[in-house]
C-alpha cells in the first residue's frame, strides 16, 4: 500500500511539472495568435482607410490603420489596441460604431500581426502605443483623444492613458495581470514567476485621470468576471463598471448597454 502511494505521489509529481514546462514554454502561443501578411498587402476594408508604415528601427515596422470619416464635424480619434488574435482586419469591424459617430479610428498592429515586423515584448507594446498617441496629438488635442482597449489590448491601452492625458478610457473585458488571467486556469501554479508578460493593468489604472468606462460580460470564458471586477476597487466615483448579463468575450459590442454606454462617452 505504501509503496503504491508513493508510485502514485511521483507520476503525480511528474505530470505537476510536466504541465508546467509545457505551460512556461508554450505562453506565447497560448497567449497570442498573430497571422502576419506581406507588406504590400491590400487589406479589403469597407471603410476609407490610410495604410500607414512607421519604420521604427532598422528591423523593425510599426503598420497603423487609420479609418477615416467622411462628416465635416471630425470629432476626434479613437486609438484603438485590439486583441491577440490575427491583426486588425479581424477587429475593423469594430471601428464602425467610432466612424459614424464622427471619430477617426486608429488601429495598430502589435510585432508579428499583419505588416508590423520586429522583435515582439512587453515593453515595445508600451513604446509603440506610445508612438501612436504621439502621431495623433499633431491633429488632434488630449480632449478629443478616446483611448480604446479590447482584451489583450486593455492593459496598453491603460498603460498608456496612465501616461498621457485622454477624454476617455474604455475597456473591453480587460484582466487584472496576464499573470492572473492564466491562474485562473493553472491555481496551483507559481504564475507570477513564470508568465514573462506581466502587464499589471491593476496597477497602471489607478494613475489614470481621464474618465473609464468597463464593459464585462458575466459569461465571458476568456477573461472571467471574476477576474476582471478585481480593477472596481481601484476606479475612481465616476468611473464605471458595465457587467453586461450573459455577454461572453466577442458579442458585447452588439448588446445595448454597450452601445448606450459608447455613445455616451463620445458625445
């Protein structure tokens, strides 16, 4: 009896760090799934658009689409940081809710997704939306800039409203730390150690000053709500925290607090 409950304490102990170092080598591809194109693509877009091309090193491309509006009342620019999934031809139906209300709608693509090239990290995320804000104050003032994450994109897209002055920051599904978002899967491991993106969106929303406005869904299977409602503590009176009921992670741009909410923040 004893020696079967140590044969079985090892094969447990062994599938425990087999998992783990499948879990640690393989994050990037569980965490990102980038589709890259060539750079003279055409992308089929329904709306009018600039393909613009920033060189930002010597290996390296930062590809920004800018949908454009045709109203003579421009009201502004969304900057809009989308998920990890694709590039933006899988997210440029989302820009049509901005582009009828009289914005702009920028969207870059992150190191590997679509025509933007160079070394994929953390910090470059940080730096090339960084760079995007900085493109779109020579048009445009802070108060008329709208910040815009979805998923993977909130947390830069919270970094950078806790660095630059914005009219508003709206997140869709964001994560308390990409660390958390694979402890909700994993618990009984050491996440914070071995997840190498780390994107504490906890911690740069609290040095945001622009307004904030949260959609979750309360049946999101990516991002949990659980997960997500962790950042109420940390926003300010008049922020807000839009739990939409039965919304999962892609379908909350089509719901009417969504919408209400979105129009709102861009009047």
């Amino acid at each position: 009896m004893k020696r079967k409950i140590i044969r079985w304490a090892k094969l447990i102990v062994l599938l425990y760090a087999i998992i783990g170092i499948a879990l640690y080598y393989l994050q990037d591809k569980l965490f990102f799934r980038p589709v890259a194109v060539d750079r003279h693509h055409n992308y089929n877009f329904t709306s009018p658009y600039k393909d613009v091309n920033i060189p930002y090193d010597e290996t390296s491309n930062l590809n920004i689409i800018q949908f454009t509006t045709d109203t003579q009342n421009l009201k502004g620019v969304v900057l809009y940081f989308h998920g990890n999934r694709r590039n933006v031809s899988h997210y440029a139906p989302y820009a049509d809710i901005f582009v009828r209300a009289g914005y702009e709608v920028w969207m870059m693509d992150y190191p590997g997704f679509g025509k933007s090239t160079g070394e994929f990290n953390e910090q470059r995320l940080y730096d090339w939306a960084l760079t995007t804000y900085k493109l779109a104050r020579k048009r445009f003032s802070p108060d008329s800039i709208i910040i815009y994450g979805k998923s993977l994109g909130t947390g830069i897209a919270t970094q950078l409203a806790a660095v630059r002055d914005c009219k508003h920051l709206l997140l869709e599904t964001p994560y308390y730390s990409f660390p958390s978002v694979l402890g909700q899967w994993a618990p009984i491991y050491p996440v914070n150690s071995m997840v190498r993106y780390k994107i504490p969106t906890y911690q740069y929303i609290q040095k945001v000053t622009a307004p904030i406005t949260i959609f979750q869904g309360t049946d999101d299977g990516v991002i949990w709500h659980s997960n997500a409602a962790r950042l109420k503590r940390f926003l300010k009176p008049q922020d807000k925290f839009v739990s939409i009921e039965d919304g999962s992670h892609n379908d909350l741009t089509y719901t009417q607090p969504y919408q209400q909410h979105v129009a709102a923040s861009l009047q």
